[in-house]
C-alpha cells in the first residue's frame, strides 16, 4: 500500500495476529463491496478518492498479510479522508 502516513498509522494499531484471518476476510469482503460501489457512483462519492474497484476474489486464499493490510488500509483510508463506511468493527 503506497499512501503517505500509512506505515507510520500501522504501527500504532493492533499487531498482526491480533485479528483471525477469517475475521479480517469477512470484513475486507463488505470494505470492498462498499468500496467499489462507490467507484461507481462519482456523482455521489469523491471520483478523486474513489478512484478504481479493488478486484477482491472470495474464493482467493490472499493469505494473512494481505488481509491484514487492506483492513487497516481502509481504517486508515476511512480516518484520513472522513469516510464512513456501514462494516462493524470489531
């Protein structure tokens, strides 16, 4: 993930392992169904922040790490740009 302030955020939130891989897969699946529907509506949603769908298989085992980071990418993203998003947190 390259976006300025990232890596400095990530430390500061629960470490990896915190979260299980099928907590964070569960989540990513609503981030990103939500995420994508707003690419598509740029007369509702910033085109500028929204700009391209993430193309996240369910069926693709993408492994712990890249779960981990897309989930606290969009903790950061919803934070940094005053997004809310309608996942739960857990």
């Amino acid at each position: 993930i390259i976006e300025p302030g990232f890596n400095g955020w990530l430390v500061t939130q629960r470490p990896r392992g915190y979260y299980s891989q099928q907590f964070l897969e569960s989540r990513n699946r609503l981030y990103v169904t939500e995420y994508n529907q707003r690419v598509m509506q740029p007369q509702l949603f910033d085109p500028n922040l929204y700009i391209l769908q993430i193309n996240y298989e369910q069926q693709t085992d993408y492994g712990y790490e890249v779960n981990y980071l897309l989930y606290n990418y969009f903790l950061f993203f919803e934070k940094q740009y005053r997004q809310r998003f309608m996942v739960s947190r857990g």
